[in-house]
C-alpha cells in the first residue's frame, strides 16, 4: 500500500468514527428513561406510603396526577423527589443540546438522589 492509500484509509476511518458520535448520544436519552422509570416508581411508592388523603383541588378538577405534582403532594418528604426531577429536566436540556456530558452529570445527580431517599 502507498502512503496515500494508508492516509485515506485513515481518513475514511476518522471520518466514520465522527459520524458514529451521535449513536453515543442515543445512549444518554436511553439512561433517561431508565432513570425516569425508577424515579416514578419511587414517587408511586412515596405516594402510596402514607395513606388515604383528601382530593386535591386539581383532582377534584380531573387533572391527571404528573411525577411532579405526586412528589409535590408529599410535601417535605418529596423534596429529594422534586430535585431529583430537577436533574432529570437538566438532562434532557443538556441531551437536546449534545452536551452528553452534562446530561450524564444530571443523570448521576438524579440517581444519587434517589439513592438518598431510599436510605
């Protein structure tokens, strides 16, 4: 093989290698969702831990319960929760923007805090 050959050859590779960058991004938003899934059933177990209580207003109204509204219903005891959901909304920006490392930052922070509150 001449030099040329071996330099595009090298070239080809750099270039594939760049193209193939996003499919790591991909793997941020899948740890979102698994992060995400965890974190409703924490808020689904944190909800149901304390009993029967009266309807709120946004119930009586119809309004579907969302993660942030159930943690924020728990009152002190959600606010692991509520920062946790912080985190994970901070993943998501940084993941729309390809900033991969700070949606992994976010995401680490979201998991510490779940972390925290099963302790």
């Amino acid at each position: 093989m001449t030099s040329n050959s071996l330099i595009r050859i090298a070239a080809a590779l750099i270039i594939l290698m760049e193209a193939a960058s996003p499919v790591h991004a991909a793997s941020c938003a899948d740890s979102i969702g698994r992060v995400q899934a965890q974190l409703d059933a924490a808020i689904e177990k944190n909800a149901g831990a304390h009993g029967w209580r009266p309807e709120s207003l946004d119930a009586l109204r119809s309004h579907q319960p969302t993660p942030r509204s159930l943690a924020q219903a728990e009152g002190p005891s959600g606010a692991h929760l509520l920062l946790a959901l912080d985190a994970l909304d901070r993943a998501r920006a940084a993941d729309r923007s390809s900033d991969i490392a700070g949606c992994r930052r976010e995401l680490s922070e979201a998991t510490l805090l779940l972390r925290k509150r099963s302790q």
